[in-house]
C-alpha cells in the first residue's frame, strides 16, 4: 500500500466521532490508516462508502457495525458485536472476537483468524462468517440465513432454534442447541466451504470433513402436543 | 301440582362461580382439547386501576380558566433535545405506536402514516424493516431497533427521524414478538428473511448487547451511525419502572418510551397480556419521578403508551409528567378495528359474518394474530387487504386525532394552562383509593394519598 496515499486518522486524537465524521467524507476508494484506536467503541459504524480501512490495534464493541460497503482489516482483537448488521464488505479480524460477532449481518463477510466468544452469528441474516479458531456456547442462535465456517470447535447448544443458516465444524461439537440437527455433507456444501476458506484465506480446512449443522425445523410451527423440546 | 318425570319439582335459582365463571370454563374446555394456551392481539381486557379512575380539579374562583375557542393553548411538542442536533418537533403529543407492516396490512400503514403527516405528529415503524410506502407517507417516522432486527437496514437508519430501542413493550414486557404462519406472506418473509408460513418467535432479547452497560455503548453507536443528529428513545414494558428509566437515562437515552400493561399486541400468549406488567396509571408517574430524581425533566422526556383512549387519558398522562403519549390500538379503531361495516369501491358492505367466521363480533374481535381481519387492518390476505381505503381511513385517523387535541385543550384551558405541558399533578384528584395510591394524587374531597400522607 502506497503510504503517500492513505489517510491517517488518529483515534486518540480525533476521538471516535471526530474519525466516523472524517471517514464519512473521504472518497470512494481511499485507504485510511486508523492510528492509537485503543479498544474504542463504535469504530466505522454506519459507514456507506467503499473504502479500505486498517484499524491498528486492538478495538473495542461494534466495530464496522451497520455498515454497507467498506473493507476493515483489525491488527488486533474487537470487542462485542464486530460487524452487527453487516450489509456488505470484508472485515477481517487479525486476532480474537469478543461476544456476538457478525451478530444480526445481512450480508459481507467476517473473518476472524483468532477464536470467536459466545453467540458468534446470533440472528445471522445472509452475512457470512468464518473463524479460523473456535466459537463459544450459542453460536448462531437463532440464525436466519447465511454460512458460518469454524476452523476449530464449537462450544455448547450449537445453532440452538436456528431457522435457515448452515454451520460448518472442522473441529468437534460440544453439543447441539435446541432444533438443531448434524445433517449430510453435499457436494454443494463442500463447494461452499472451500469457497469461504478461500475467501477468508484459510489454508487449514479440509472441506471435506467437516460437520454440517443446520435446522431440523421441528420448531417452525407451534405444536403444544408434539412435546416440542425447547 | 303433578309433575312430570324427569322435571325437577322446583327450579334452583342459577348460581354462577365467582372462581370458575362462564369465560373460565370455556377456557379450560378449550385447553382441555387443543392443548393450547390461547395467542390473540389486543392489550389486557381485565379493569385495571386507570385514567378514568382521576378527574380533574379545574379552575374556578382560586384558579381562573382560558377562554376556550379563543385563547391560545399551545400543544406543540419536542422530543429529543437532550442529545439528538435534530429533535423531532411535533404539532400535538400525541404519537402513533411502533406496528409493524406484517402485523399491520400496507394499506393500514400508509393511513396511519399520512394521518400522521397532516395532523403534525409522527409515526413508527415495527419489527420487519421500513417500508418504502411508510417512509413517503410519514413526515415523521420513528424507526425502531428491536431484538429480531428483521429487515434492520443502516440506510433505513439513516432515513429514520429518530431511533426508538425496543427492550419489551406493555403487552408482553420480558417477551418477543410472534407472528403466526397465516400472516408471514411471501413479502413478510422475504422482508424478516425467514421461510414462509413459519411461525415466528422474535428473539427477546437483543442479539448484540445485554444490560445497561452494554446499553450505552449500543446507543452511542445509533449515534455515531446518525452523526448524532436523531433522537434515541428506549422503550419498555412498565415493570420496574423506576429503575428501568434511571438506567435508560444513565445509558443516554435522549426519551423513554413506557408501556403500561393495557398496551396491545398483534399478537401474543393472553397469560402473558392479562397477567405482566403495572398499568399505564403508575407507570407515567413512576417514570416522572425517576427522571425527576436523577435531575432530567425537561431534558429528557416522556413518552407513555398503553390503553390510550381519549383526550382526558392524554391530558392525565400529561399531568402526571409525561412529555407526549402514544397509541396504538385506538389508532386502529380510528382506521375501522372492529366496525361492523368496511367501505369498499364508495359502498358499504356488511363484515358481521366474517367476524362470525373467527368466532368473534364487531366490537369484541381480537383475533389479530389469524390474519384474517374482516375489516383489512390486521391482514396480509390480498382481498382482505383491499376492504381498507387507505383514503378513508386515514381521514378517519386525522378526525380522531384532531377530536383528541380538542379534548386535550378544552381540559387544559379549564385548568388554566396556557400549553398542555403546563399541566400537573396538582390539577388531579382520584376517584378511587387504588388511584390515589398509584397516581400519587389525593382522593377526591381530602388531603390523603396512600402511602404518602395521613
């Protein structure tokens, strides 16, 4: 990257709304530098523009959250919520995710080369997410749409009531979430996840050994006699 | 006298239970044979401590009135001038309640909206997104952030007048929303990205934060994201009322929303309806004192909702602290909720037999949550739909909101008040001990409000 063209935004100098004021007026385009973020919050929230943005360091809740359209690259960890409500673009996290990452994300893609906490891709709504590491409990309750791919293990009630998104394990399930089922591997799965490994850049997935979890739909409608388990 | 076999000699006068009454035992026939708990729309039906239970002590020789009709009694409103660069200033206090286009058909929300509009009020949006009609037909509108997130859309964030963070609502505080099969259409779906026809439980808790802590950090980001122009409420069922307003404040709310237990529901379990929550009667005067006690009023406002019906439950609310109220089920009676009749091209046509249809009457119909509203309200069904003229009706909502305003300002001026904020709880009396107690105003003819004074 060319250094004589990237803006410098320094958080500790700017504070967090002096640098979501001035990412908002940079070009389509532009390469930004995020200097001194130290863990703060709400960095590149609500962002529309096509940008590429390096964040220098460790972040704190809801980095590139709502947004629809930029590129982040972490050096560093993020706190709660990286990429809420994603609509578009890569973020890619060079470290660990607290809670709830790519939580509620409609769309883009969240990469994590670290682990990821409890409920990563809690109401996931078509965005994808691919951890290289684990997840915790509660991963992808209540998940809409959309792929998560975990390089490691998954902790408990994986995909617990989860509607139509589809979880991939490279390492081991600690155990199910209510609805959720391991179903069979298809071809179309396995091009799905080589397609993420390679867009997240993981060369430690084999595709072919992976556990599929996905609904097993006996939630979709109420039925009190059925003895739904819940 | 000979009698026959079989008659008794002598009837017993008819005795009915008092625990086990004609509503109960039908009640567990039901449960008895479907296995079901009962899932309807609407708020609490059972009477509980309300307005009605306060009257007003207006102005006579000690106090002197406005001259109605001729004075001038100002109803102008500003929400959100805590934080928000842009607050949302309305004409009258009264707003129209978060309903979704799903729950609600598109033409009802498009009523609801340009009545909204020309009487100078605002109107809010539900669970599954904005819709592009409601966006253009509201000069005003409230975009709410709730746990599902169905549709949430940073640009319809950004489109929003304010943001309104739904933590629970009055009908169901501590639950999600539902949304049964029959009305999640193929639009429903595709908008809440979820498979046709399935019965939808939202979440009921956010996805991406939880306690009050986290609370500020997610209000500073709706924030930043609005270049901290739009106001930000939180709404919430009325439960612990005090301490649920002090950490809303705390965490930056620029207006609390509080929906007392009346409030409605499109639908929900009637456990829930009937049996959580304080009524909207405590809940106001809990909340303005809360506000009051960490130095707020006047910074950061009021609004309440739940069993909001007249221009004397607005002028009551309003005395005992709140900034503005919303509505939500009379704003539906207004657009033709439970008319017998529905106008459909310049005729009228009787719908007395489809409400028969859901086991249910004009005037006592609740069955939101089939879908299947005779009158095009609560529908998704493409003829149901078209039985509301969103023309008509939302002629209907403006006379309505107007008749409102009117009785608002007709109690304001006999009070004396030059502005429907000026109103207080010394303009107040109860009817009723219960009242007393839970308005904090003395009983009507002493000086006694229970739990305060002698």
């Amino acid at each position: 990257m060319d250094a004589l063209t990237q803006t410098v935004l320094n958080c500790r100098e700017l504070g967090v709304t002096g640098v979501n004021r001035a990412l908002r007026q940079l070009p389509d385009g532009s390469s930004v530098l995020i200097a001194e973020p130290r863990g703060a919050h709400n960095i590149g929230v609500g962002m529309m523009g096509k940008w590429d943005i390096t964040v220098d360091g460790n972040a704190g809740y809801y980095l590139g959250g709502l947004c629809d359209g930029p590129n982040f690259t972490v050096n560093g960890s993020v706190g709660w919520g990286v990429g809420e409500n994603l609509m578009s673009g890569l973020i890619r996290v060079i470290g660990n995710a607290s809670e709830s990452a790519g939580a509620s994300a409609h769309g883009g893609l969240l990469v994590i080369t670290g682990d990821a906490s409890l409920r990563c891709g809690i109401s996931l709504k078509g965005g994808d997410i691919a951890v290289a590491g684990g997840v915790g409990h509660m991963t992808a309750f209540l998940a809409q749409a959309g792929n998560i791919l975990v390089g490691g293990d998954a902790g408990d009630s994986l995909g617990d009531s989860l509607y139509e998104a589809v979880i991939y394990v490279g390492g081991k399930v600690k155990s199910l979430g209510s609805d959720a089922k391991i179903s069979e591997m298809t071809a179309t799965d396995v091009a799905k996840v080589k397609e993420l490994a390679a867009a997240a850049g993981f060369d430690h997935i084999d595709a072919e050994n992976v556990t599929k979890v996905s609904s097993a739909k006996t939630l979709y409608n109420f039925d009190a006699l059925k003895n739904q388990r819940y | 006298m000979d009698t026959q076999a079989g008659v008794p000699e002598r009837l017993e006068p008819e005795r009915q239970s008092a625990t086990f009454p004609l509503e109960v035992i039908h009640r567990i026939q039901t449960m008895s044979q479907t296995g079901r708990y009962e899932i309807r729309g609407w708020g609490a039906k059972r009477r509980v401590p309300n307005f009605d239970d306060l009257t007003f002590v207006t102005a006579s020789v000690s106090r002197y009135p406005l001259e109605g009709y001729r004075e001038r009694c100002d109803t102008k409103t500003v929400l959100g001038s805590r934080f928000a660069s842009k607050p949302l200033e309305l004409d009258i206090p009264i707003t129209i309640a978060g309903m979704s286009f799903g729950s609600l058909s598109a033409h009802a929300k498009d009523a609801l909206g340009r009545a909204a509009t020309i009487v100078g009020t605002s109107t809010t949006t539900g669970d599954g997104r904005m819709t592009k009609e409601e966006r253009a037909a509201s000069k005003h509108l409230v975009y709410q952030c709730l746990p599902s997130r169905y549709g949430f859309n940073p640009h319809d964030v950004q489109q929003a007048d304010a943001i309104e963070v739904v933590v629970g609502q009055g009908a169901k505080p501590g639950g999600g929303g539902m949304l049964l099969g029959q009305k999640v259409s193929e639009r429903v779906a595709g908008m809440r990205t979820l498979p046709v026809g399935v019965d939808q439980r939202s979440a009921s808790r956010h996805p991406d934060w939880t306690g009050p802590d986290d609370l500020t950090i997610k209000i500073a980001e709706l924030r930043e994201a609005t270049n901290w122009e739009k106001p930000i409420y939180v709404k919430f069922g009325a439960t612990r009322v005090a301490n649920d307003v002090k950490l809303a404040i705390a965490a930056g709310a620029d207006v609390v929303v509080i929906d007392g237990m009346q409030g409605g529901t499109g639908a929900t379990q009637e456990v829930f309806i009937e049996h959580a929550g304080i009524p909207t009667l405590p809940a106001v005067r809990l909340a303005a004192e809360a506000i009051r006690e960490v130095g707020k009023t006047g910074e950061v406002q009021l609004i309440v909702s739940g069993g909001i019906r007249s221009g004397s439950d607005v002028a009551k609310a309003l005395a005992l602290g709140a900034d503005a109220v919303s509505i939500g089920v009379a704003s539906l009676i207004a657009l033709g909720c439970n008319a017998s009749h529905y106008f459909k091209d310049g005729e009228e046509h009787d719908a007395t037999a489809d409400y028969l249809a859901l086991g249910t009457s004009p005037g006592h119909c609740n069955r939101c949550e089939t879908g299947r509203c005779p009158v095009g309200v609560t529908t998704q069904d493409p003829i149901l739909t078209e039985r509301l003229d969103p023309e008509i009706s939302k002629q209907w909502v403006v006379n309505y909101l107007k008749a409102l305003t009117m009785e608002l300002t007709t109690l304001a001026r006999a009070c004396g008040k030059s502005s429907v904020h000026n109103l207080e709880p010394e303009d107040l009396v109860a009817l009723t001990i219960e009242a007393a107690a839970m308005a904090k105003v003395p009983l009507a003819g002493t000086s006694w409000i229970p739990g305060h004074s002698f």
